[in-house]
C-alpha cells in the first residue's frame, strides 16, 4: 500500500495526464490508499495505474451510499503484484442514470464482477460484450443489494414486532 | 435300534388337538395338512391359523414405507447432516432407506436439504415432477421451509412450489432429527400416523399466532409489495 505521501503524487502525475480525471484522494483510517476519480474517466485512471505496475484488479464491486448522493460506488482494487501495493480507485454515479465505461478491455477478469455490480446495483457498464445479470432470475426486477430496495422475504411470527423487539439493528 | 413315537399329552388323532400352541402338535398337525389327511374342523382351523388377510392397499403402502430410495440431491449444509443418516450410527438402512438413486425416475423421496433460491425452485420442480407417483418430500431445516436466517429476496420457501410432506426443524437438523422425520414419514406411508405432540400433551389451543389485530399484510413489514420495483 502506498504512504500518504505517496498516494498524493500518484493523484499529481495522474491529474497532469488529464486535469479532471482525480477527484479526490482518501487516506481512510491509515489502512487503504483511495482515488475518488471522475467516472467519465475511470478508464483514463485505471490505464494509468496499470501503466505504473498495477496489473492485477483484485477486486471490482458496488457500493450503495444511500442517502449520499452520488449514490452508488463502484470500487476497483488494484494490486501491484512486484511491489506489493495495493490502491483502491473509487467511482461514485449517481442513480438516475448509472454508467460507467467497462474495464474488461483492460482487465478480462472485470468481466463476471461487472455483470454482478449490474445485477446488483444496476450500475451498467458500457462496452461491456454481455451486460445482463448473472446472479438472479433474468425476469428479476430492481436491484436487490440497494438499500431501498425492500429486504422481502416471507412474513412469519415476529416479523410484525421485528422492528421493536431487543437485538434489531437499527 | 427301534424308534418308538409315543402320542403327546395322551392325543391319538391329529383332529383331537385342542392345544394350538403345543409345538409339536402343531408339526403333525402340518404333517397331515401336506398329506392331505388334514379334514373337517381341523382343517378350518388350519386355514385360520395360517392365513394373514390384509387389503392391498396395507400391503402395498407397508413394502412402500420400507423401501423408499431417496434422490441424491444436496443443497446447502444440511446435505452434510443429510449424508450422515446412510452412516453406520444412524443407520437408515434399518428402515430400507438407504439406495440414494441419482435419477428421479426411480427415486420416491425428494429431501430438500438447504435454502432454495428462486432460481433454483424450478429446477426442484421440474425434478420433482419427473420422479413417479408414489412420491414424496421432505423438507429439512429452517431455510427450506421458513427461509430462515436467509428470509431476504433471493429465497423461497419449500411450500410455495412443492407438496412437502413432513418439515425437519433445525439449523441444520442433527441426523436424529432427520431420521424422526423419516419415521414419521414411514407413519404417514403405512397409514399409522400418530397424533402430534399437541393432541399428545394435551396443547391443543396453545398455537402461536399473530398478536389481536394484526393483519398478514402488516406483519409483512418487509415484505416486497407486489409491482413495487423501488430501486429499478
């Protein structure tokens, strides 16, 4: 992972590339470097990092920040597999029209991990050779794992207390 | 050397037996049954001793109830527990039970073992319909018959799509458990089931049900409304 210092002369060399592309930088608690880039040029950012030696995309998931607007998140985490660093790239869209350019060109494992960040969040990568869902029923509707989207689930005994009753999360 | 056989209990004639359950009467009583000496009252109550009447229904559901073949089928960890019941401690054996068959065609029990999504339901379904009648299933553990701790939009319960037999509580279920189920589904085959516990320690009228004056859509808190897409 890279220090501080570190992540904010990646953030420099990859603004001097292209002005808009970094947004912000995150430090979090001392435990994961995060680029906030624009999503318009998350490819941009991501060419970039694979340039400097991240060649491998450990990771690529959704996040919903509900009420936080943009909502979504979509987080690649990029491993640097000579020196052992890792970088976490973040892009936020916004649910009204969630898009973002697919990284499958430049990681072929994005492939099934977009596909599940679509059928989950319905974020949709453009590009992308074969954009449908992969986890749930094709005639699905919505995107379960956002968070207004209804738990569902069978009524039994205690659902009607659920909300009230001692150990519900709140 | 002169083999002598001396009449039991002072009788001289096989139709003078009055005591059936004198063995060796019995034995020259069968003795003179395959002569064909056997005749008149002797030989109805021969007939009567001998002869098991049943309907066929009884004998048909009693080969049934000890000859089931269940289908290989695993889900989730139950089919862990599952698996153990063939095992030499809970021996399923015993009951005939044993012959997991790889093919519905010839299996006559589907144990639901684990949480069942939507996208797998029509695959039970379909297995299910292609198994032959006589069938049956049971559904084992929480998921598979209330969802349990997965009660969220990805599964669905057993009864919504099966006829599920007899439910094994449990998360998952020990062997014991599943073989009590598989007991109380020999019961149900062979016509001799036994009353539930609530009929047995006098319980009945102690049923759980939802607080005066909640209705079912109430309860259903998290319930995904019909046409409600939100989120889509």
């Amino acid at each position: 992972m890279p220090d501080a210092t570190e992540l904010e002369l990646t953030a420099h060399e990859l603004r001097d590339r292209n002005a808009e592309s970094i947004l912000g930088t995150d430090f979090g608690r001392g435990d994961r470097a995060v680029l906030l880039v624009n999503p318009a040029h998350v490819i941009d950012v991501l060419t970039a990092l694979h340039a400097k030696g991240y060649t491998f995309l450990a990771s690529l998931h959704g996040v919903d920040y509900y009420p936080d607007e943009p909502r979504l998140g979509v987080l690649y985490e990029l491993l640097d597999m000579q020196n052992v660093d890792r970088i976490t790239v973040k892009a936020r869209v916004h649910t009204d029209d969630p898009r973002i350019a697919t990284a499958t060109g430049l990681f072929p494992g994005a492939d099934f991990p977009e596909r599940e960040v679509y059928d989950m969040f319905g974020v949709v990568f453009e590009g992308h050779q074969d954009m449908r869902r992969i986890l749930m029923p094709e005639d699905f509707e919505g995107f379960p794992q956002r968070r207004d989207f209804p738990v569902g689930g069978e009524p039994v005994l205690f659902t009607y207390n659920e909300e009230t009753t001692y150990g519900k999360w709140s | 050397m002169e083999i002598k056989r001396e009449p039991l209990n002072g009788l001289t004639t096989p139709s003078a037996i009055t005591a059936p359950s004198d063995f060796r009467a019995r034995q020259l009583q069968a003795r003179d049954m395959l002569r064909g000496d056997l005749e008149g009252e002797a030989l109805e109550r021969y007939v009567k001793e001998s002869v098991l009447t049943t309907t066929v229904e009884k004998a048909v559901a009693w080969s049934q109830g000890n000859s089931i073949w269940p289908l290989t089928f695993g889900l989730a960890c139950c089919a862990i527990e599952m698996m153990s019941i063939v095992g030499a401690r809970v021996d399923v054996a015993r009951f005939g039970w044993e012959a997991f068959w790889a093919s519905p065609r010839q299996a006559d029990l589907l144990i639901l073992s684990g949480r069942v999504s939507v996208k797998m339901a029509p695959v039970i379904r379909r297995i299910y319909d292609q198994m032959l009648e006589p069938r049956w299933a049971i559904s084992m553990g929480a998921c598979c018959s209330s969802m349990g701790v997965f009660n969220n939009y990805a599964l669905v319960p057993a009864d919504k799509f099966l006829p599920i037999d007899v439910h094994v509580p449990g998360c998952p279920p020990r062997p014991e458990a599943l073989l009590h189920g598989i007991l109380r589904l020999r019961e149900k085959i062979h016509g001799t089931e036994r009353d539930g516990w609530r009929e047995r320690y006098h319980a009945v009228g102690t049923e759980e049900v939802l607080a005066e004056g909640t209705s079912a859509s109430d309860a259903a808190i998290n319930v995904f409304p019909g046409g409600d897409t939100a989120g889509a």
